[in-house]
C-alpha cells in the first residue's frame, strides 16, 4: 500500500511518454505529403493544447479530426511556412559561408533571422490549431505577437532552444519533442493571446472613432 502513490506516479509518466511518443509519430506521418506540414502541425499543436490545459482528448481521433478541418486553408499556410523557411535557412547558409572572426554584426542578424522565423511559425500554428479566421490575419497577428509580446516571445524562443539542446545531448527524445515543443509552447502562448488580442480590440475601436 505504501508503493502505490510511486507506482501511479511511475505509470502516469509513461502514460504521458507514450502520448507525446503516438502524437509526435503521427505529426511526421501528416507531414509526409508536404503540403499537409501546416495541417499535421496544427492538430499536433491542438492536441499540445488540451493536455496542456488537461482537457479531455482521444488522442488518435482528435488528430485525424482536426487534420481534416481545413486542408485547403493549411495549403496556403503550408506555402507561406515553406516560403519563409526556403528563404531565411538560404540567408543563414549563404551568411555562415561568409562568416569570419570579425563578423559579429552578421552573426547577430542570422540570430534575428533564426528568432524571427521560429516565433512567427510558432504563433501562426497555435493560432491556425485555436481560431478560425483568414490567412492574412494569422500572418499578421504572428507577426504582430512576435515583436508586441517581446518577452513571452524571447521565453518561448528560449524554451525551443533549449529542447533542441537537450536532444543534442539525448538523441532519444526525438521521439516525443515535436510533443514537448506543442504543449509548452501552448502554455506560454495562452498566457498572452486574450490580452494581445483585447489591446488589437481597443487599438481597432480607437482607430474607428478618429
């Protein structure tokens, strides 16, 4: 009887590796297609959010739901990450081939660079997997999320950085870090989403009445 909290524990733990194991392999399996990257991120994102908030789930079945919604709109997405990607991953490669010693202000713009494509990604997904609403706003609001909510964004660039790190050193959590990265990201993002989008409100009703 003493063992049991610790055996609930041990097999709550497993329980949870398991899940960020299934979901993580299902995200790589949506994005095999290519077009579809948008739509697996999505409802892998979506999945990170309700265990985030420890909302009721079937893992399985919430994945392929969401992943049907919307297939055309993650497309245009698709497109957009792919384009944002091709072009910053081709300014680092071209910028690191050129970089010496002296290049300190190079190396600082690769950095900006690698910041800014990681952040605005990460804000487009959680909002395509939570909100339904155009292309163009979810652009504009990740955009928008990355340079107004400044600290939360420098934190959660942080957080991905250092999941990274961590697997360079245990190659084995390949198998769940697209999970960790989803539910981790979900929790630093809902803390500033109501209150960016209650600003982009009062911002919008000043604009109306001038």
């Amino acid at each position: 009887m003493k063992n049991e909290p610790e055996y609930y524990f041990v097999f709550k733990v497993i329980d949870e590796i398991c899940d960020l194991a299934v979901v993580s392999i299902l995200w790589l399996i949506g994005c095999l297609p290519i077009f579809t990257i948008a739509a697996s991120t999505k409802a892998l994102f979506y999945i990170g959010r309700k265990k985030a908030l420890k909302e009721e789930y079937q893992l399985v079945n919430d994945f392929l739901e969401c992943y049907r919604a919307d297939l055309l709109q993650s497309m245009w997405l698709t497109l957009f990450l792919t384009l944002l990607w091709f072009l910053s991953l081709t300014y680092l490669i071209v910028s690191h081939q050129g970089l010496t010693d002296d290049s300190i202000l190079q190396f600082l713009l690769m950095g900006i660079v690698f910041f800014e494509c990681t952040l605005i990604s990460t804000y487009l997904v959680y909002i395509f997997s939570n909100y339904q609403i155009s292309c163009f706003k979810m652009v504009r609001d990740s955009f928008l999320l990355t340079h107004t909510q400044f600290s939360n964004s420098l934190k959660l660039f942080g957080m991905i950085v250092s999941f990274f790190i961590l697997l360079y050193y245990i190659p084995g959590l390949i198998i769940i870090l697209p999970g960790m990265i989803a539910i981790g990201a979900n929790l630093m993002i809902d803390e500033v989403i109501s209150k960016f989008w209650s600003n982009q409100a009062i911002i919008q009703e000043s604009g109306t009445k001038e």
